[in-house]
C-alpha cells in the first residue's frame, strides 16, 4: 500500500464559492465557515463556556468502567468557524468522564508499518491544510507525555504487527482538531496511531488488540468523515447547502447497517453501499470506523449515534460503541 497523508480540505476554488454562506450564529463575525470576518472567531466565542466547562469536566476513574470507542466526523479548519458543531463536540466529550489520555487513528495518517506519533509533552502539531488564514497554522494543542500509552499500545500488538515509534511525528489535523474543541484545556496526553492497510478485518483486529484499553480510562478515537467526496462537491452544494444524492444515499445506508450491527455489510462498501465511489472516492475518512468497532465489546452490537446532520454536503455522522 502506498505510504501517504492525503490533504483533507476543498480546494481553493470551493472555498472562495462558499463565501456567500451564512453561519446559523455569529454573523456579526464572519460571513461563512470559510471566509469568517475574524478567523475562528467563533472559537474565541466557543471558548467563553468551553473553559469552564472544561475545568469542571470530572476525570475518569475505575468505578465508572470502560470508557466508549468513538467515531467521529472531524472537520478541517472550518470547524472552528462551526459554532453548532464545536457544542456538538464538547457536549459529547462532557457526557463521558474526562479519560486519563487519547488514542487517535486519523484518516489523514496512512504508513506501514503501524506507526505511533512523538510522545513528549508538547507534541507538535501537523498543519496539513493549504489556503486558510494564517491563524489556523499558529494554533497550539500542547497536550502531556503520551509515553506511558504508547508502551500500552506497542504491548498490545502482535508480533505481526510491528510498531515503529516516530521521534518527531506530531498530531495532524484529524486529531488535533476536534480534540482541541473536545478537550481545549489540553491536559490529556493524546498518541495518534496510523493506517497501515485498508483492509477491514486487519483494522478490527487491531481494534480488538486495543480493546482492553478502554478500561484502563483511555479513548479509543478513529477520526475521518462519514462521505468525503470532496472532489464531487459543486457551487451550488457549497453555496446553497443542498445534500447531493450520493452523500445522503451512503449515510442511510451506513446508518442502517450501523444501527442493525451489522459489520460485514459495512466491509463490503466498495461493492454494497450506494454512491460509491463519489461518497469515498479514497477510503481513508472512512476505514477508522472498523478500529472503532473493533475496540468495542462486541463489533456486532448497534451503535448510538452521537451528531449526525451534514455539513457543506458531506456527513457528519458520528457514533460511539461501548
């Protein structure tokens, strides 16, 4: 398999047509998502019960038991302009005790062998957009030494399974931003472990290798983006908001088989699931879900949903699984 980080974001042309889109709040701010008056203005504002929210935010402990495995719908840069979405993120992270740290499997970090990210406090930051304002690249997400996690990990993995550990791999934006709007004190250590094959049984059995992690307090995250055909979306998705058939088509169909547990058909997509291949002209948003269910007590039983809705046309679906 080709070792490669593909950039999640539309191209230039797309965001300058998104410009005509209003925000459902803040538009004394900005005038879309895309091209706000203050950049991430809607952050500032986010932050103003975020913080406090934060600082409250109860730790977990043993007595509360496994945490859940995630799958969540990242967003880029915009995402901070989102302020629906950003209370969407917090309110979730908030309904479950704050973990004791992070495991992340992003769609924007495919290498094999497995691979783990630096794991001194700090972490850098892996600013893997083009075209956006200059304040989105100066963003910091300085999260604690995630070393005592990635030994967990590497222990965790059979001897077909290497790990390579990186020195100065940081965490891209599939991790760094939702997590900045989920956790935004940064006081969880957070490891990012790659993609190394596209296949849905390896994942699950990696999934299933991290499993017993969960009860240790520590979040099993697979962050991509429920349909990602970012090469298929028009002005008129963009600027007027409409949901293109083969985006809505593959959300019902993947929300169906989510909700019935029902994990072969999800591995069967390229052949099964509807608008195909627009929906997921590369797979990489998609494949973190079979870590995800794989890390559950039983990949067969449904998941609960967490956001759902669309932005810019593509799903933003989102489950957890305990």
């Amino acid at each position: 398999m080709p070792v490669r980080t593909r950039l999640g974001r539309p191209s230039g042309h797309r965001r300058r047509a998104a410009a005509g889109i209003l925000c459902e709040e803040g538009q004394t701010r900005m005038s879309s998502i895309f091209d706000p008056q203050v950049p991430a203005g809607a952050f500032d504002d986010f932050l103003l019960d975020a913080l406090p929210a934060a600082r409250a935010h109860r730790r977990w402990t043993e007595q509360d038991g496994p945490l859940p495995a995630l799958y969540l719908s990242h967003g880029a840069p915009p995402l901070f302009d989102d302020g629906p979405w950003m209370r969407q993120l917090l309110a979730w992270s908030l309904s479950l005790p704050k973990p004791r740290s992070i495991l992340i499997v992003s769609a924007h970090w495919e290498e094999a062998p497995l691979s783990l990210s630096a794991t001194a406090a700090r972490t850098p930051l892996v600013y893997d957009f083009g075209g956006f304002a200059r304040r989105y690249y100066e963003m910091t997400y300085p999260t604690p030494d995630a070393g005592a996690l990635a030994d967990r990990v590497a222990a965790a993995m059979s001897d077909t399974e290497p790990v390579h550990r990186h020195r100065g791999r940081g965490l891209d934006h599939g991790a760094w931003v939702p997590l900045k709007v989920m956790y935004p004190l940064a006081d969880v250590p957070v490891l990012q472990l790659s993609i190394p094959t596209h296949d849905p049984d390896r994942l699950l059995d990696i999934g299933r290798r991290l499993r017993a992690l969960r009860a240790e307090g520590v979040l099993v995250v697979g962050s991509g983006f429920m349909t990602h055909g970012l090469p298929h979306l028009t002005r008129e998705i963009i600027t007027q908001g409409l949901v293109p058939g083969w985006s809505a088509d593959f959300d019902a169909w993947a929300a169906d088989a989510l909700a019935r547990g029902d994990v072969e058909t999800l591995a069967a997509y390229r052949s099964a699931a509807p608008g195909m291949p627009f929906a997921h002209p590369t797979v990489d948003h998609y494949i973190p879900l079979f870590v995800t269910l794989g890390a559950s007590d039983d990949p067969g039983r449904p998941v609960t949903t967490t956001i759902d809705g669309y932005m810019m046309g593509l799903s933003k679906r989102s489950f957890q699984v305990a």
